[in-house]
C-alpha cells in the first residue's frame, strides 16, 4: 500500500480499484504520453502538453499539499500498479467571472485507455468523501469545458449543478457548484 511520509503530505485513499497517493518522480512518462493523447488533453489544454509543463503541473500539485493542505492525488490502478490519472481539489486564484472565490475546485483527469470502466465514478466518489470531511461539507465548484459531456455526467452524478456559463482564457466555460453538505445530507 503506497503511504503518505513527512516528504509526501499527501493522505493515501483506497478504493475497490484504485489507490490515490501523492506523485512519484516515475510518474512523469505516463503523464507525459497521456498529454500527447487528443482524447486527454481536448477538453484540458487544447493542445498536447510537453516533459517541462507535465512536471511544472505534478511539482505545483506538491506545492498546493504543503501550502493548502489539498491538491490533486496521482490515480494508481491497484492490479496493474500503473498511474492513470489525477484527481483532487484545488485553489488555483482563477482570474474568472463570476469569481470562485475560497470555494475549492474539484478536478480530475483519466487515461482515456480506462475510461468507461467506472473509475472515474470511484476516484470521485471517494475524493468527495474526503472533501466533505476536509472541508466540513464546504461547497465546492468544478470548471470544465461545456463540451466535455461525460464530464459533465460524472459531476451531476455528485450533485454538481450548472450555475454559470463564462469564459476563461478566452475559451468557454462551464462552472458548476455542488452546495455545502449538511450532516444529515451526508449522511
């Protein structure tokens, strides 16, 4: 089982399927080919992204640990051990109308190679779980391109609503927000 340590703040959850654990140095190629892939990066980048920019995304993910106390886990499927994604919550101070403000804004990204096998369902639910607890049931936003339906399907699924339709970098966006969770709700 991967672990969290004093140089790797990252809490590790486990699911039926999958581990999410802080990044490895050794996870940087699998992220790289994934960001070569136009079924990945589509609806993230535009445009595939190269070594530097996948490793300046895995080091700000570290930082965001230490600084926030959240960011986004390396996805690891536990049969075959391989990294296949990243998931998790960020405060990214997006220069954004309407604003997101302190709300914190879930994320995830899969190998397309693993899509429709309900990991993505997996890796957000058990993401959430820990938010609501993190976050003492906070409302929290995700911001995605309208177009990525499936997307979109996974966030409804966890009660993200639509409540704008914006620009950012002067793409179209889509945000939606998921309210603040009673207990009871929770529940």
């Amino acid at each position: 089982m991967p672990a969290a340590t004093p140089n790797h703040p990252v809490p590790v959850l486990e699911t039926a399927r999958l581990w999410l654990r802080g990044y490895h140095p050794d996870d940087l190629p699998a992220f790289v080919a994934m960001f070569q892939n136009p079924d990945f990066y589509r609806y993230l980048t535009g445009k595939p992204l190269g070594e530097e920019d996948v490793w300046v995304a895995i080091m700000r993910s570290a930082g965001h640990w230490v600084l926030k106390g959240f960011g986004f886990w390396a996805v690891e499927e536990k049969a075959t051990g391989h990294f296949i994604g990243s998931i998790g919550f960020v405060d990214r101070k997006r220069d954004i109308v309407p604003p997101i403000g302190d709300a914190p804004e879930i994320g995830w990204l899969l190998d397309p190679a693993v899509h429709g096998q309900g990991l993505a369902t997996e890796a957000v639910q058990a993401v959430i779980a820990w938010g609501d607890k993190h976050f003492q049931g906070a409302r929290t936003v995700c911001l995605m391109d309208p177009d990525n339906e499936a997307s979109r399907r996974l966030a409804e699924k966890f009660g993200y609503r639509e409540y704008a339709r914006t620009t950012y970098h002067d793409e179209p966006a889509l945000l939606l927000e998921r309210p603040a969770q009673s207990e009871s709700q929770k529940a």
